[in-house]
C-alpha cells in the first residue's frame, strides 16, 4: 500500500520538474536568463540527475554572467562551470549504464568554458584539451555505428543529431 502512494507522488514531481524544465527552456529562448535559473533550479532541486536540466541551468546561467558586472560575473560563472561539470558526469554515468556515445553538446559547452574563462574561474588549456579528445573519441564511436547494417537513430545517438544539425539542447532545438 505504501508503494501504491510513493509511486504517484513520483510521477508529479518528474512532471513538475520537466514542466519547470520546459518552463526554463521558454525563458532561455527569449534570453529571460534571470527567470530561467529560477525554473531550472527548482527542476533541478526535484530531480538532481537529470543531465539537460544541468546543461541548460549552466548555460542560463553563463549567458547572464555575460550580461553582468564582474563581480556578480565571477559568481555567475562559477555556478555555470558547477552544472557544466555536473551535467557531463550524469551524462558519462547515464552512457556507461545504458551504452552509446556521450553528448557532444554538453562536451562542446564544457571545453569552450575551460578555453575562454580565466584560470581562478576554473579556466584550465589542459582540460579543454581533454574534452577535445573526448569528443574526437565520441565521434570515432560515431563513425563506428555508419559501419553497422542499422545505425542508430538521432535519439539514440545525439552526436549524429549534432553532426547534421548543430543545437542547444538535448530536445533537437536549433541555438
């Protein structure tokens, strides 16, 4: 019985949380970056393992520091560089559990952040370096799929969906 009342109370905070992820996502198009965080946090504060609820927060987050002062810059951008990272660790999880090639967006997003930010805000040539070759092994594995009689599909494989039509976020929208 108790199962029976934990379940459907699951079910409304997944629904809850990727309603407020819509929500976030509205609100980063339109360059509402302050409303977005809001949304995205409380998605991420009811479900903390969702990876496209990261990478969006941290993007979010990363546009309105470039849009800040530098002060409130710094802390902007070190919570962009918390979710980066975060976002690519579920993601890594989430692939070694149920296979296929790692998000090259979220991959993509995380270099980018270790190339351009200064070294005391996480800034790192040798980490964006890494993430290069990642995402040089990613597609390699891409590459290997071309080989198989069935390739995946663009759902199974976002790197194949990037590849063919760049985007922002992991639901196939363009930037």
């Amino acid at each position: 019985m108790l199962l029976c009342l934990l379940l459907p109370n699951k079910i409304v905070i997944a629904d809850e949380a990727e309603s407020l992820y819509q929500s976030g996502l509205r609100l980063f198009d339109i360059e509402d970056f302050e409303n977005s965080i809001e949304k995205l946090e409380d998605a991420v504060e009811l479900k903390p393992d969702v990876v496209k609820y990261h990478h969006i927060l941290a993007k979010s987050y990363g546009r309105l520091a470039e849009q800040s002062g530098w002060l409130r810059a710094i802390k902007l951008a070190k919570k962009t560089l918390k979710h980066l990272e975060l976002a690519a660790e579920l993601d890594k999880k989430e692939k070694d559990q149920k296979g296929g090639p790692l998000n090259i967006l979220i991959l993509s997003d995380l270099r980018n952040y270790y190339q351009k930010a200064p070294i005391f805000l996480g800034g790192s040539g040798k980490k964006a370096i890494k993430i290069s070759e990642r995402i040089k092994r990613e597609l390699i594995k891409y590459d290997s799929y071309k080989q198989l009689e069935q390739p995946p599909s663009i759902e199974q494989n976002p790197s194949r969906s990037f590849l063919e039509n760049p985007t922002c976020t992991n639901d196939g929208r363009p930037c």
